[in-house]
C-alpha cells in the first residue's frame, strides 16, 4: 500500500463510522482504528397527524430520554463556559499581550512596589510590567490610556509570546 491508498482507507473509515481495519500486506500490517461514533441527540421522528372525522389524535409525542453528561463532557461544558465568559468580560477591553518568551515581574526587582495594580489609570507609555528573557529586562508599557481591569499572570510566571498580560479598559 501507498501513502494515497492508506489516506484514502483512513477517510473511508472516518466517512462510514467503521470501529477498525486491519490489512496486512507483504509484510507491512496497517492498522486503522475510528473514533467511535459520539452520541448525538435524539430526536422524535417527524410524524403526520392522521385525522379522523371524530376522533383527533391527542397522544403526546417523546423522544427517548438521553443518558446524563459523563464527568469528561460536564468539565468540558464548564470549561467553554468558563472561556466564553472570560471573553465576553473583555468586551470593550484593550489586551496587552506579551511581545517576548519570557518571565513575567510585577515590579523592577523583589524589595521594589509593582509598576501597577488592578485599578490604576494609566496613560500611554506607562511602564507595566517587566518580562526577563534571556537576562535582559523588557519593560513592556501601555500603548493606549485607560484603567487596568485585569493583570493575568502572576509574579515570576513564565509567558509565550502573544499571551494575555493585562486588560485595560479604554
């Protein structure tokens, strides 16, 4: 078997929900296992009313109950939920986000007050915040005017690059 005909198989597998597929050939065993198939909702088949003269169908039509949420798909839920609320309190906020890898500092050094706080208006050009890479400080500062609202990660924590540093509302 090729590369094209065990990406063709693998499709095939996906597109009709096939548990697995084996195939040995010439020596070479190619093993394809799908997912299984995830439960989807259930619903009440579309049914006409047939009408009588006298009598009108009145039983209620129900879809088969369906088995509760497992453990892994209610932390799932709470964790979109979680990710969609975070999202829609930064409505309206400007983020500041790391421009470097690095080590996130509140404050210039241990025994110095941190450059800002959750609340504290700043203007542009404020120094926030310092990220260490590499043993060079880079003060990272406000690029609008504003109030912070939120300060992300905490003191020491490592960041990537791109990754939320503050919220400020404009």
């Amino acid at each position: 078997m090729n590369f094209k005909e065990i990406l063709e198989l693998i499709d095939k597998v996906a597109e009709h929900g096939i548990g697995s597929v084996e195939i040995e050939q010439a020596g070479t065993k190619v093993r394809i296992e799908g997912k299984p198939p995830l439960p989807s909702q259930v619903f009440a088949p579309y049914m006409t009313e047939h009408r009588q003269e006298h009598q009108p169908s009145s039983a209620p039509i129900s879809a088969p109950a369906l088995p509760p949420p497992t453990a892994a798909e209610q932390a799932e839920t709470a964790r979109v939920a979680a990710r969609k609320a975070e999202e829609d309190s930064e409505v309206g906020m400007h983020i500041i986000t790391s421009p470097i890898v690095g080590t996130f500092y509140r404050s210039a050094n241990p025994e110095a007050d941190v450059f800002v706080n959750v609340g504290d208006r700043v203007s542009k050009g404020k120094v926030l915040c310092i990220v260490e890479a590499m043993k060079l400080m880079n003060e990272i500062e406000s690029d609008v005017e504003g109030t912070i609202t939120k300060i992300y990660p905490s003191n020491g924590q490592p960041v990537e690059y791109g990754e939320k540093l503050f919220a400020v509302k404009v």
